[in-house]
C-alpha cells in the first residue's frame, strides 16, 4: 500500500514537468504554420472604389491601344497610366496604414500575453517548489493526519480541487503559450507584408516620375517640332468637331431652375487662375498656324478644387479624347458647361448639383499646357465667350 501512494505522488508531482515539455513541443511545431494577415480598421468600401477606378482606368487605356495611333492617343495613355499608377498608389498606401495599425495592435496583445505567461510561469514555478519541498509525504502527510472519516473526506475533496486546479494552472500556461506564438508569426508576415507593400510604393513613386517625363518630353517636341505641332494641331480639330457632335446630339437635363442667361457677368470662376488660351482665335507665335478655341484655359495648381459656375445637372463624367478628364453639366434654358483637363471627377452622369459645388480637381489630361482648366460655356451648341459671362476679378 505505501508504494502505491509513492507512485501516486511521483506521478503527481512530475505531471507539470510533462506538461511544460510537451508545450514546448507543441510551440516548436508550431513555427511552420503560416499566419494570414487581416486588417479590419482598412476602409474597405474605399478600397472597392479604388480598385473599381484602377479597372475603368484599363478598360479606357485597352480601347486606347486599339485606336490609331496619334499624338492625342499617345498623351491620353500617358495620362491614364498616371492615373492608374496615382490610384495604386492610394491603395497601397492604404494597405499599408493598415497593416501598420494590426501591426500595433499585435505588439500590444503580443506584450500583454507576455505579461500573462510569466505571471503563469511564476505561480506554477512555486506550486512545483512547494510540491518539492513536502517531498515523499505529500498530498499523503495530509490524508494520515486525519482522524476523523469527515475530515480524510474533507481532505481528499481539498486535494482532489488542488489536482484539478494545477491541471487548469497548466493548460492555461500552455494556451498561452500558443496565443503568444501565434501573434508573434502573425507580427512576424505582417512586418513582411509591410516591407513588400514600402518596396511596391516605392516603385510606383518610380513609374510615376517617369511616366511624367515621357509625357514633358513629347510636350516638348510638339512645342519645338513644327511636324509634331502640325500632328497636334490636326488631333486637336478632330477632338473639338467630335465635342461640337457631342452638344449637337445631347439630351437635355431634366434639370429645373434659374435661367443661367440672367446671370451674365456676375457668376463665379470655375476655379482662380491665370488665363493662359483666350476664346476665339489664337495664332502660334512659331509656327504661324492659327485655331479656334471654344473656350479658356486656366492655369492652376494640379489638384485644385473646381467649382459647378451655376446649379444643374451632370450629362457627361468620363473621359473625352483630346479633353481629357471631363465634367459637363447641362442647366435650364439650353445651356452648358464644360470643364476639361481634370486629374479627378467628383460626380457621375446624372448627378444633380448646386453652384459652387466642387465638381473635379485639376489635372492635365489631354494638355498641351501643363495643369489647366479647359472651361466651356454653350447656348445648346453654340459656344460663348467664358469672359463676358464670368464675374471681373479686378
């Protein structure tokens, strides 16, 4: 009988030595499994937008590639990539503020399980010191001190709880153990993911440069290149006859409203700039060719807000060859806007909106000027002078 009671507190005081050994042996199988990385805090409606942008982008630039080639194509794919590229850019940018912010969440939960397990650790080094300490006797020292039945019952209750009790001590110790590795992988792929996304932005900060200059120096050739100019200046007739078929051939709004026609000289700048092209007819001071143009260019800095000049309704939002990122609004009474060149639209073909309202930002889609605002106004499809219409700044 005495050796079946030493058998039983060997086997009870070596039962958390084998279980710290088999955690160990858990943890190191551990470290092979992979980790996926999630993060929850990343806008993921703006990310669906972005992408869906990144794909119109492609759409647009693959029915480019089929067109014949010409100068108005090869500057509008320059300008599409650019765009493209800018958008990759805001969605990695985003990836990476989002992995930034569960990287920091991982290191907190990462240093508060740390925490924890030696807490654990101590608590369990001290049951096995006192274990130790009471060496052969052990949990049987108590039983025989007992003399009455109502008491050895007591105490067999009492040591069967402190048993069960070290047990879920241990399995505690060893759940801690695996949360603590798994969030130390998971830091582990997200700082991996971290460096890979700095390597794809810096990348892109790359193509962008360099699309950029491409771009400036075919600009330069049709500036210092008399057959480039001539090229130009043929795509740019054809681009502004397909515009003029545009308002010939456009539904009507069903905006209702004020007439834009008795607000003549006091309404407001689609945004605030320098007029570097005049309406009507303008001769290269080079070349000596001459052409019309429809409206005014506004040199502004690229990114700046346009604004809606009078309340109406959006009849065109996408690309138009030879103008680029365009925006044009239709008003009562038969009259229309246009704002050409925009890096950005800020509404969709049936949008309704107020003057004043920010409609796109600045851009230089389909220049031949750098960042500009092309603005048109037209009575149905007939073009108007911007500067009798548009309020004095000084």
């Amino acid at each position: 009988m005495p050796q079946i009671w030493t058998a039983s507190r060997c086997f009870s005081a070596l039962l958390p030595f084998a279980l710290l050994i088999s955690c160990v042996l858990t943890v190191r199988a551990q470290e092979s499994s992979p980790a996926t990385a999630d993060n929850p805090s990343v806008n993921k409606e703006k990310l669906e937008a972005i992408e869906k942008e990144i794909q119109t982008l492609r759409a647009e630039a693959a029915r480019l590639s089929a067109q014949e080639d010409s100068i108005l194509v090869n500057l509008a794919q320059f300008d599409l990539q650019y765009s493209m590229t800018t958008h990759e850019i805001e969605l990695l940018e985003l990836k990476q503020q989002g992995t930034q912010e569960e990287i920091a969440k991982l290191q907190s939960q990462f240093e508060e399980q740390k925490k924890n397990l030696e807490q654990q650790k101590a608590y369990l080094s001290r049951r096995l010191v006192d274990a130790y300490k009471l060496g052969e006797m052990n949990y049987l020292k108590l039983l025989l001190r007992m003399n009455a039945t109502s008491d050895l019952l007591r105490s067999y209750q009492y040591i069967t709880f402190l048993a069960k009790d070290d047990t879920r001590k241990v399995q505690a110790y060893r759940n801690s153990i695996r949360q603590m590795e798994e969030a130390r992988l998971k830091l582990e792929q997200e700082n991996r993911n971290l460096a890979l996304l700095k390597q794809n932005l810096e990348e892109a900060h790359r193509a962008l440069l360099q699309n950029r200059q491409e771009k400036m120096q075919l600009l330069s050739a049709i500036q210092d290149q008399r057959e480039m100019h001539l090229s130009a200046l043929n795509d740019l007739r054809t681009a502004a006859g397909q515009l003029q078929d545009f308002f010939s051939n456009v539904e009507p709004g069903s905006f209702v409203g004020n007439s834009l026609g008795r607000y003549k000289g006091f309404l407001d700048w689609p945004v605030r700039g320098r007029v570097i092209r005049g309406f009507g007819l303008y001769r290269h001071p080079r070349f000596g060719t001459s052409t019309v143009s429809n409206g005014i260019e506004i040199a502004a800095p690229e990114g700046t807000e346009v604004h809606a000049i009078f309340s109406g309704q959006v009849v065109f939002s996408e690309w138009f060859k030879g103008y680029g990122q365009a925006v044009i609004l239709s008003h009562a009474d038969g009259y229309y806007t246009l704002y050409a060149h925009n890096s950005e639209l800020l509404v969709k073909q049936g949008e309704a909106v107020q003057r004043g309202q920010s409609i796109a930002k600045v851009g230089a889609t389909g220049s031949l000027s750098g960042p500009c605002l092309y603005f048109e106004i037209r009575k149905k499809d007939q073009p108007l002078n911007p500067a009798d219409w548009l309020r004095k700044l000084y």
